[in-house]
C-alpha cells in the first residue's frame, strides 16, 4: 500500500481529553505518512488517492505504550504474589540473565515483538536488559516489526544479582557508548533511549557517565521514579542528600529540560505514584513524562498514582502496560485499567479527585503518551498517520449501539489480534 | 460421553485457600457424576471406565459465579462513566424493560447463554428482570446449556422506571408465584432463586409477601446489600428502624439461617463493600454468601469490599462477575481483580488487611462459590465433577515453566472459549 490513500470507517479519537471525537463511516486522509484529517465527505484534492474501505469498522489512531520490558514477557501473569523489590529479586533478575544468550533472547525477543506487532499497539518505549547484543538483537526484530520504538540497553552496575549486574561503572559506559554507536544511524523506526534501570541499581560514577554520554548523543532518556515505597526508601538511604527521588536524575541533567543549562532532555518516568510536591512541581518544570502504569501498581502492591492531579496540573502524561508488573501487553487494558484505579482512589482515598473518564484515559492513550514521539495519537492534520482498525462484529449485541458505546466496548472487552483487521504507522501498513 | 470417566491431564485446583493443589499429568475420576479424587497412578478398579487423555492440557475445576445479571450482557463494557444509581436509572433500567417483549429476550439471552457455556463458568446465580416469560425463556436457554444455575425472576414494585416497576407487591407476588410453578419442578439444572432486586426497589408490603413465598417453597435468595454508600443512605432513608442494610432483609426471615423460627434459607448478597461489623456479624451467624464484584466495584466506584477480613471471620464467599457492572463474564478476570483490589485496599486504605493471594482468590472462585451449590468448586471424592480442560498451548514462551506458573498465568491472560477444549459439568461433557 502506497503511503499516500485513503481509509474510510467509524473514526474514533479524543482530541482533547475531555470528550470523543466520533465521526461515522467518515474518510482518514494520509498524505506521505501524515494525516491530512478526518473527513465527512472526502474532498476533491483527494479523490485520486486509493481508496480502503472499512465498511463497519471502527478506526482508531494506534495506541502508544510509553513503558514496557521486553525481556520481561515470558513471565507475564506468574510470581504475582509479590511486591517489588521481592519480585525483582526472585523472578526478574534472573531471568534477565538468560539474556546473555543471544539464541534465548532471539527465541524471547520474538515472541514478544510478535505479540506487540499483532496488537494495538504502534509505538512503544522499551526497556531491553543490559546486554548489548541482545538489546541489538531486539532493535532488529522491533525495526522489522514495522512499529516505532525507543528501546535501551539499561544500565546497572549494583544492587543486583553478580549475573546481571555491569561489573562496574566504566564497563556500564563502555558497553553503552558501543551500542549507541552501532544503532544511532542503523535503524528508521528504532531508536536508542538512554535507559539508567533506576536509582537503586545505578551508582553516581554511572549516573555521571550517563550524563556524559546523553549529552554527547542528545538521545532521550527512560527510567522508573517513586514507584513503592519501599524503593523510595532505600534511595533515601543511598542519596541522602537528595531532597527527593526524582531530584537523583536531576542532578545528573537526567530529568526533562534544565534551563540553567540549556538543555531539553526528553525523558519519560514510569509510576510515579508517590511522587511528592516538589517532584511533581520538577517533573511539571522540566517536561518530564509520566507513564502511568496501572496494572502493574497493583499487581505490585505500589499503590495508584493520582493522575487526575497530575493531569490538572498540564503534566505530560501517557500510559504505559509495564510487562510483567503489568501482565497484559494490550493498552487497551491499560486505559480501562487507568479509569478502574482512579475510581479506587476517588473512593477510598480522596472524594476532591475525581476520577479519569473514558474519553481522558483514552487520550491518555493516544495523544498523551504519542506526544513523546511528535505529532502522534490523532488524525489532525500534521500528525503520524498511525492507525488501528478494528472488526468489533465479533461482539454480538442484540440492540442497536452507537458509536460511543461501541468504541468505549471495543476497549473495555480489549479487542486484540484476533480483531484488528488492519493496523497502519506513519503510514505503512504493517498488518 | 458416559457419566463414569476418567479424564488425564495437568490437574489444578485449592482444596484450602493457601495452597495450590497441583497434579502433573494425573487422572481424575468421575463416577456417576461424582468426583472420586485425582491419582497419580489409576487405581486398578477404574481402569474399566473410559479414559480421555488431554496431554498436556490443564484441568480446573469449573468456575463458579456466584452473581451476574442475563439482561445486562447487551451492554456490557459501556456507559461506565457514572456511578451506581444514576448507572440504574440512566441505562439500566431502560434496557431491562426491553425484556417484556419475548423476541428481544430470545435474542438477548440467546447470546448471554452462548457466551457463558463458551467461558470457563459451570454455576452461576443469575438475575433475570422482572418478567415471568422472558425469565422462564432464559430458564429454557439455560437449561439447554448444560450448566447448572438458580435463575431469579425480579421483584421490584418501586423506585424504578415506570414501565420496569411492577405495579404493585400483590400482583409481583402473584406473578412470582405462577413463575415458580410453572419452574420448580420443570428442569433438572436450572433451579428458581426468589430475587427482591434491593430495598431501594421493594416494598415492605412485598417484602413481607417474599418471606411467605419463600416459606412455601423453601428455595434461595440472591440480592444486593451494601454496594454503594448513595445505596445504603437511601435504605437508611427508606428504613429507618432497621439497624443496618442487611437487617432489613433478615426482618423478612430473606438472611440466611434464622434460629428463632428454624429456619435456614439459603441467601447470597453481592457486594458487602461497606457492610458494618454488625452486618457482618449477622452474615456470619446467618451463613450469608458473599458475591465479591470487584470489577463491578471499580466501574461503578463503589468501593473496595475488605474480603480479607470477611476470610478471617470465615464467611461464605464466592466470586461475582456482575454483568454488566462488571465488564467481563469471565470468573478468571474476577479472579485477578480480586487480588489486585485486594491489594489496593492494603496499600491505599489498612496495611493490617494483607492482600489475598493467588490461591485464596482462586479457592473462592471454585470452593468458595461451590459450596452454594453442594459439594461443588474441586475434585475431592464425592464433589460433583465439572472441569474445565484447557490448551494452554496458544500462550507461548521461551523458558520452561511450573505448573502453578502456567496455572496461574492461564487464569492472568484469561484463557477464554477459543482454548477450552472440554468442560463437565456434574459429569456431562458439554464442550
């Protein structure tokens, strides 16, 4: 299919948080790659392009997953019983060892990449291992998939199993400064992102190596920030003079934009469920990302981050699955997951916060987090043309619905692989 | 397929709430219906009987789901948005009153009915909508099935709309009255359940003609109790001599065991989120089953019932799905939302309730739920055989993995219909 056509179907998309934008067997224009918008009638300039008709279907733009774990999605939905620092121990850490060989990160990586590729999803921020060969490897699968990623070899040079842990701050950089290098120009669709695992597992001779090694290739950067207590406070206790969590990446210039500078590190953090004041007020300051990652916080037993407060305060903010705290790679899940837990928290813990409404979660989705890669999560003019078009037919129903109910529907019961009939990004179309 | 069979596989299932009880490729026996226990070698006096072997396959007992509503499954992951009351009046109750015209009926419950026997569930407490004929055409589904379930004709003679409310307690009665005629004696699997929709729907008048119903033929109660904190404020209105929620049902003798007129009238409530001590005391000497609806709890922000509490004082409780304020009639996805609420409530409300655990939540899905229906909910000598076998297969991973581990990531992702290869229920092979 040409990169240049038109689709035609029930468009489904929140330009705004606050309501949908529905518009019925309605025509999605996309010029190179790019949207030209959404059209009751299609107009003339454009009837010489191909034509893809969707019949009943519904279109919604691609979902984007801002925190995801790769090497993690051989056990998702198992060792659920355990809160973080345990389940890190016990089941992450060794199994991201495995990854050290390349025949068992090839067979991994593919499963994952397949699983991702036949989804929702169109663009992904994921966490590799600190392996450099199978972070390479992942790349290669990720960039064949078709999907837009960022994807990092983390970096962790303590407080982790001998097997997993970088012996040491110079070979964390070394082996870092070597992948960057071999990836930077490699890829269209994949790209390298600066991925420091978090505080806990990073020393300040990595962290300063780090900063060193952003500010030479100008790349983004991922990482988790205030996600349970209980590794909150263990980097209270390993960065005593920290005022808070997030102010550890502040420090190294790791943390959005630092005017004192004049830099804009683009930088996403996962959870950040209790973040305090002063962090929230920094990451709000700098521009720092929040991917909100619900599943995963209760699967953990981190708690619910209060993203009604965040969003109120203009946060940028997307949705992350966090396979395997999260055990479902489907955003989809992660929207109704969003809207669930915010409800929890209204109820038992603040009736002053309401909670997320469909419409808000689902640009949370698309928008929020698509904004970490451009102009993506919408068909207005100028954005990625990313696209996900869905046969929900499968749903039988015995009144008439609308299109409201049937998109809100087509999430809540997570339409997956098995209905997505075609899935496009920035124009291609890759299912 | 004969009732006296052995079935061979990978066998999981709690016969106490803390531990998994897991059998690899082991053989159980079913006996006229009955269950004679799991073997790791068949014992020679079976060997007669004819032997199914799913290879590698899980068996689990079947699901059981102790609250759902037929009527609700139209619309189903929609309108979730608004809380429980104005959920009622704004969607609900409109849908319900579709139900007095049988075509509609037919084809509603036609696809509720095929849904259910597809997914893991083998019991089910079902409310219909206050119509005899549409009732007793679900009945007929049911029936046909395979499952087994009580099915509940509503009452409700206020507080609804017009064309929902029945017009009187009298003619509720009356109607109620042809309807367990026309039913008690009619099937062999599906059982009349007396169901007053809840306080806020029923009269004191109807109430107390529910109590000589209910004397005349013995059969159980289902309603709701304690969901929402508008819902009891109303009772509370509604009823002010009662001292709480619950007690209003037992004035009615509608509230389990009651030792002062001897008797014992078999009652499940779903909800119980804000049930005082005192309720839950009187739950507790009654023998009341609870219906745990998290995922309805979440939806319709109602709250966070504090199972863990309910499990220490030994309370009956089982697992809801609670169509359609739950999203999903699948007893898998209950499961895990009851974990995850479960740990919610721990982190966010009282770290003294530690959160359930895999086995305890899956316990209440079979065990739990079973004992409302007999020996019921595990393969222990002398319960009645339903299972689930399930390919797994589909599910694919690079590393090997434990039993408990594909167990409990079987019921994580939610296996659905498209991996059931059988399922029994009391012996009858209906998948």
């Amino acid at each position: 299919m040409s990169k240049s056509f038109v689709i035609k179907g029930n468009i489904c998309q929140t330009i705004t948080p606050s309501q949908l934008d529905l518009h019925e067997h309605a025509y999605a224009v996309c010029v190179d790659g790019v949207s030209e918008g959404v059209f009751d009638t299609l107009p003339q300039k454009y009837a010489h392009l191909p034509l893809y008709d969707y019949g009943d279907m519904l279109i919604f733009p691609g979902m984007v997953d801002l925190h995801i774990h790769a090497p993690q999605y051989a056990f998702r939905g198992m060792c659920m019983d355990l809160e973080l620092m345990d389940w890190l121990n016990r089941y992450t850490f060794p199994e991201e060892e495995k990854y050290e060989d390349l025949a068992y990160a090839e067979k991994a990586y593919g499963i994952f990449v397949d699983a991702l590729k036949k989804g929702a999803t169109t663009r992904a921020c994921i966490f590799a291992t600190r392996h450099r060969y199978a972070t390479e490897l992942l790349m290669d699968l990720m960039e064949k998939s078709g999907l837009v990623s960022y994807v990092g070899k983390v970096n962790m040079d303590r407080e982790a199993s001998e097997a997993l842990t970088e012996k040491n701050a110079d070979i964390s950089a070394y082996t870092t400064f070597g992948w960057i290098n071999a990836v930077k120009d490699k890829y269209k669709n994949t790209l390298p992102i600066l991925t420091p695992r978090f505080i806990p597992c990073c020393t300040d001779k990595l962290m300063e190596e780090l900063r060193e090694i952003q500010m030479a290739y100008g790349i983004p950067v991922q990482s988790h920030l205030s996600e349970s207590k209980g590794e909150i406070e263990f980097v209270r206790f390993l960065r005593p003079d920290n005022e808070f969590y997030g102010d550890s990446y502040n420090e190294y210039d790791l943390f959005g934009k630092n005017d004192d500078i004049n830099t804009d590190v683009k930088t996403v953090m996962a959870h950040c469920v209790w973040s305090s004041d002063e962090e929230v007020g920094l990451m709000r300051k700098n521009g720092v990302f929040v991917a909100h990652c619900p599943a995963s916080n209760m699967n953990l037993t981190s708690g619910i981050a209060p993203i009604r407060k965040y969003l109120d305060l203009g946060l940028n903010i997307g949705l992350g699955t966090d396979i395997a705290g999260g055990h479902s790679e489907s955003v989809f899940r992660a929207i109704t997951d969003a809207i669930q837990v915010s409800k929890m928290y209204f109820r038992m813990v603040d009736e002053s916060v309401r909670p997320l409404i469909f419409s808000e979660a689902f640009y949370l989705a698309t928008m929020g987090g698509g904004a970490f890669f451009g102009k993506v999560g919408s068909f207005l003019p100028g954005y990625q043309f990313d696209a996900v078009v869905m046969d929900d037919s499968v749903l039988r129903h015995p009144q008439p619905l609308t299109l409201a109910e049937r998109m809100e529907r087509a999430v809540y019961l997570g339409l997956d692989e098995k209905n997505i009939a075609a899935k496009f990004v920035s124009g291609y179309n890759i299912i």
